[in-house]
C-alpha cells in the first residue's frame, strides 16, 4: 500500500476516521492524503439566507450575502486549520502527509482525488443515518463505496467508540 486517502470532518467519527489512516499509513509505510471537503451537510456549515424580499430585489438587502460569504470564509479557515492540526500530528508519528480542501459534493470530490491520486485506499467514516435519512439526504459513504476507484474502509462511529473507550480505560490503568 502506497497511498491511503483520509476522507474527514470536524466531528467525532472525522477524528476516529483520522486515526485508523494514520494507523494504517504507519503498518504499511504509506503516504497519508488528508482531505475535507467543504460541504453544506457538514455540521457547523454556514447556510445560505434566503428572504422573500432578496429574492424579488436583490439589491435591497445584499447584507445576508456578504454575512453568509464571511462565515463561509471562517468556515474554510477552520478546514485548513483542522488539516493543518492532522497534519503535524501524523507528521509527528513519521508519516508522509499531504492535505486537500475542496468545495462541493463529498462524495465525488473524494472519488475524483483518489482517482487523480492513484490511491490505493480510501479511509471514511459513517454516520449510522436511517435507511429513510440516507435515501432523502443522500450518504457519502455509500456514493464512494459503488464509485471508487480503489478499496474502501468505512470507518462506523459505535465501532470506533468501543475502540476509544477501550483506550481510555487501557491508558488509565497504566
């Protein structure tokens, strides 16, 4: 294995995912590829305000707009800085990293770098939606997992709690 893609964001599961890629780009010598993508499904996302009264004349109240644009902007800043936070943390254990942002839909953002990458493979994480949820929002994972170009590890987050409570009480009793 070569190259590992670590497809996160900011939430518990992003962290969980984060660490099982580091960890597999450690047993294997890897090249980590650290991406988030910018997305209005992600939580902490700024949403775009819409008001009757813009939409008929926009003119008259473009104060809404330049709001949504700063808190986007913060919002890119706090990607960077959540890459940027991996980034050391990996670089610190030895591995190789690289770090991507993009705007858009995660799944094929995520598909469309491993493809340019040549990766080998793509480390992400679920949420646990509702089959119902899934359907009418649409699932990252699920997307990658039928359009990759490589493996897929799909990270769960009741796995990945079991796993970090187990730590924790490891850590505690030495």
């Amino acid at each position: 294995m070569q190259k590992i893609l670590a497809a996160f964001d900011s939430s518990e599961t992003g962290f969980a995912v984060f660490r099982e890629a580091l960890d597999l780009a450690r047993a294997t010598g890897a090249r980590l590829l650290l991406m988030h993508v910018l997305s209005n499904d992600e939580e902490g996302s700024p949403s775009l305000p819409i008001t009757f009264a813009s939409q008929l004349y926009p003119s008259l109240d473009d104060e809404p707009l330049k709001q949504y644009l700063e808190h986007w902007k913060a919002f890119e800043r706090r990607g960077l800085e959540l890459l940027n936070e991996r980034q050391v943390q990996a670089e610190a254990q030895g591995v190789t990293v690289e770090t991507h942002q993009a705007s858009g839909n995660p799944g094929r953002k995520i598909c469309d770098l491993a493809r340019a990458q040549q990766v080998d493979l793509i480390v992400l994480g679920r949420r646990g939606r509702s089959t119902l949820s899934e359907v009418l929002l649409g699932s990252v994972s699920h997307y990658v997992l039928h359009h990759a170009p490589c493996s897929v590890y799909v990270v769960h987050r009741k796995a990945r709690a079991r796993a970090a409570a187990a730590e924790t009480l490891q850590n505690a009793t030495n």
